[in-house]
C-alpha cells in the first residue's frame, strides 16, 4: 500500500507486527525481522511481552528494543515484572533464570526505567494486546482503565511499594471495592499470569497445561460463556502450550520460541504468519504436555458462544 505526496514521493504506509514470547532470545528476534524485512523507519513491533529470562540475551534483547523508540510497543509479562522485583531486592532468583547479565550491566538502572514504564495492556480500536488474559467480566474500558491504575504505581514514585508486595495469589477474584495493593495484586495477575478461570471469574495459577488437561470447573479465560471482550480481538503470549491460535477474537503467539519450537509473528493488516525455527534454550519445565489434540484443533478454529 503506497501513496504519493505532492512531491511525488513514495511513501510506503507501515506494518504492524505482533510478536510472540521473547525471553532474551535475542538472535531469534532479528532472524525473525530479517525474514519480513521490518524496518523501523516504517514499520512497527507489538510485543505480547516476557521480554526477558530464561533464555540467553536479555541485555541484548533490551538494549535493541529501547533503541527502536516509537517502533516498539510492548507489553509486561511476568518475567518482566519479576526482573524489575529483583532489581529492587524483593523476591528471590529462580532456577532456570537468567538475569544477571542485565542485573550486572553497566546501564541496567536506564534499562530498567525503560522497562518499568511501558505498559500491561495495549488498545488501538477494536484491537487489544496484553501478555495473559483479561477477566471475563472486563469490558475492554474497564481493562484500559485498570491497565492504567496498575502503571501509574509501576511508574510511580512509590513504585517499589508495590514490587514489595506484589508476588501472590490472593485475591483470586475481582471486586470493584478492593483497595490498595490486593486490587493492584488482581489486575496484575490478571494481566499477566491468567490461563484458567472459573465462569464466576475465580482465577487459577497452578496449572499450565494445554486445554483438556486441567481439573473440572475451570476453562480457559477466552472460553467463559458470556466473556465482555468477545468482539474484540485479543492478542496475547503466556500460554505456550496453546501453540498458535489465529481466530478473529483470539491470537496467541507464545508458540515456545525458548523451548526449541518457533518464534512466530502475525502481520496486523493482514493476519499473515511468520515464523523461525529457535534452538532450545531450555528443556520445558512441565509445561509442554500436548494435551488432547482434538480439543486444540477446536480451540484454533471456534469461537465461545457469548
């Protein structure tokens, strides 16, 4: 697509390119933009975020994400958020991390700013990007509104009040009426560790399996009857055992670039998919069950009934 100004020049209008999970594969990361020629001077990157850890160049990944300003919008994921805890002293390395480097760089603290300040959800029209899920009683208003409430005490100057406080589980369930840190707690988790639910909206952390393999009474997020954000489409990592799903209301990308699968974008315009093989940085942690085929074959091609 191209027009001409009045100089007849050709301008040449940008891509979007939706990116899947990250976690410091960096050289997967420019295979990737080599392959659908992105430039950015024209195009731009959304990412569904967990930028870092696990995997082997988070410092690398950083610094080339900060460099490309505008052309790259991100979102949080826990590790991202974990990473800023760590900075800050609170929480604790796990096994399989890989955050020293950046923890050690020389300019971690302008890293680390960059980080703290970009967002946990991404709205443009119809469109929504966030790194897990969304509650299925959110409106896709109330999502931004609460996304918003969630960022400005990460960027806030009492930021580190809120990484002191943030690791739990607790409260599994939104309630307009929560205050402080438990509502903070709710949106983040939401935003950035939902797989299950129940269809009341309690959410669930302990398992990540593929659907089909989790206890009764839970469903994935996108598949609650009666879910507010149905009409739009949502973008959305996390979950890598869901694999690629390319459906009008749902793209997941987290398609286990880390775990020696791919590293997969969509073109925003118009839905087509790129991917590069990835070498395994890491052996799966009991989260790659394939879970039953059948079921996500179904979960690719339908949508929940509202």
């Amino acid at each position: 697509m191209m027009r001409s100004t009045q100089r007849k020049e050709t301008v040449f209008y940008m891509s979007t390119y939706v990116i899947g999970d990250l976690q410091g594969c960096h050289d997967s990361l420019l295979h990737l933009l080599d392959k659908v020629k992105f430039d950015p001077k024209a195009d731009r990157l959304w990412l569904v975020g967990d930028l870092v850890n696990r995997g082997p160049d988070s410092l690398a990944l950083l610094r080339f994400l900060k460099s490309l300003g505008s052309a790259a919008i991100c979102v949080l994921g826990n590790h991202d958020l974990h990473l800023l805890a760590l900075s800050e002293g609170y929480g604790r390395m796990r096994k399989g991390d890989t955050l020293i480097e950046v923890l050690s760089a020389p300019d971690r603290e302008e890293l680390l700013l960059w980080l703290r300040h970009q967002r946990l959800a991404w709205r443009e029209g119809n469109l929504l990007m966030v790194h897990a899920g969304v509650l299925p009683g959110w409106t896709l208003d109330d999502t931004m509104q609460l996304a918003a409430e969630a960022e400005a005490a990460l960027q806030g100057p009492h930021y580190r009040d809120f990484f002191a406080q943030m690791y739990g589980n607790v409260p599994v369930v939104w309630d307009a009426g929560l205050k402080g840190i438990e509502r903070l707690r709710v949106i983040v988790n939401a935003f950035t560790r939902l797989r299950y639910c129940s269809i009341d909206g309690e959410m669930e952390f302990d398992h990540k399996c593929a659907p089909g393999l989790q206890p009764s009474g839970w469903l994935p997020w996108f598949m609650v009857p009666g879910r507010k954000t149905a009409d739009a489409t949502i973008f959305i990592g996390h979950w890598s055992t869901l694999g690629l799903i390319n459906r009008p209301d749902l793209v997941a990308l987290d398609t286990g670039c880390l775990w020696g699968n791919k590293l997969t974008a969509v073109r925003l315009e118009d839905r087509r998919v790129f991917s590069v093989p990835c070498p395994q940085m890491q052996r799966p942690m009991g989260e790659h069950p394939e879970g039953n085929k059948r079921l996500a074959k179904s979960l690719r091609a339908k949508r929940p009934k509202a």
